[in-house]
C-alpha cells in the first residue's frame, strides 16, 4: 500500500503563507487522483482539496477557495498545497491522501503536518 509523509506545516501569523508538502512512495500517485484533508481540534476530518492525476484539474472546499493552490510534480511523486492569507481557522493537522476515500473509514494516513495560525 503506498504511503504517504506530509511536512511543511507550523506557526504563522494571520495573513501569513505556508506550502506543505506531500511525499509518497510506491507507483500508483502518478495515476491517482489525490487530495489534501485536515482535522482541527475537536472537530472531524474533512476534505480541503482535490487534484486530478495530471494536474489540470482541481477542486477546492469554499473556506479555502482563492487562497490555497494544490499542484503536483508526479515526476517527484510529491503534491503540494500552497496556502496564502491563513486565518486562525485554518489551524489544524493536514493531511494527504487519495481522493474518494471515506475519511471515517481510511487507514492509510500519513503523520499529518500541524499548522497553527495566530491571531
């Protein structure tokens, strides 16, 4: 099963910017449809972005919509989310995995990356 190691998170302040970063081995993520999710505290998991295999099609959650960008280099089998303007409410754990999953029932979660946005 391929696996996946996200990285690039930490503290900003509002208004700031990070990229993360979404690692995965195996030979599958060229082909994938892949997505990136993210957990605040207390609440559940949810879906932020998706990315089509080659890249030309993306989709995004309204909350992030014209502030975060995802892309992917599939020749590095690595896919990125850029994320600009964060507010405090984007503070959470952000993960990568395949698109179409349900969350509730995925097993496959890299470590995540933490992103913390002060105010």
């Amino acid at each position: 099963q391929e696996q996946v190691v996200e990285s690039g998170g930490g503290l900003v302040q509002s208004g700031g910017s990070l990229r993360l970063s979404c690692k995965a081995s195996g030979d599958t993520f060229g082909v994938r449809f892949m997505a990136w999710y993210r957990q605040a505290p207390g609440k559940e998991r949810e879906l932020v972005a998706v990315i089509n295999w080659n890249g030309r099609s993306t989709y995004y959650v309204d909350s992030v919509k014209g502030r975060f960008t995802i892309s992917r280099d599939n020749a590095k089998n690595t896919m990125y989310l850029q994320m600009n303007s964060l507010k405090p409410e984007d503070t959470a754990v952000y993960y990568c995995a395949p698109d179409g999953i349900t969350i509730r029932e995925y097993d496959n979660w890299g470590p995540g990356t933490q992103v913390t946005v002060s105010s």
